[in-house]
C-alpha cells in the first residue's frame, strides 16, 4: 500500500546508518485454557495461530522504522521505501 504519490526508492540498506532493515510480518496466536474441575483455570494452555494480522513492519537497529504504508514488497521481494526517500547514506 503505497503512502505517497512518489514512486518510492529501492533499497538495499538502511539510508540512516548503512545497516540491515529487518522485515516483520505479524501474526496473532492465542493461549487457549480449560476451566479445570475445581474450578479454576488450568496453568496449561493450548497455543492455536489465529493467522495473520496482515501487518508488516520493518526497522533497524539505528532506530529507523517503517510502519504501514511507509514501504512496500514488490512481487519480485525488492524493498521500496516511501518514508526517507530524501536520506541517503
């Protein structure tokens, strides 16, 4: 989901410190617990993958980030940023 009209800058490397831009798609998961027969609520639980939240983030460890809308994956897996077109590093 493009952010800007402006068609966005391929890259590589983080454009603040030069370092690696880590991707993080988000998923949900739930801890399902039983009620036990004293009443209680089990301390074991069932962890089940209710799917994705259709949220992907991206930063460095530099402090820079990219939240919804501030990049895109194009379909061949390139990295194109909309958030610091202007910094190049």
């Amino acid at each position: 989901m493009k952010r800007f009209a402006t068609p966005g800058v391929q890259r590589e490397k983080c454009p603040l410190c030069g370092g690696e831009i880590e991707i993080s798609e988000l998923y949900q998961y739930s801890h399902d617990f039983k009620i036990t027969k004293s009443g209680r609520i089990s301390k074991r639980y069932i962890k089940r993958d209710c799917g994705s939240m259709e949220a992907t983030v991206a930063g460095c460890e530099c402090g820079a980030n990219w939240g919804i809308g501030d990049f895109d994956i194009t379909p061949e897996g390139y990295f194109v940023d909309y958030k610091y077109e202007e910094a190049e590093k």
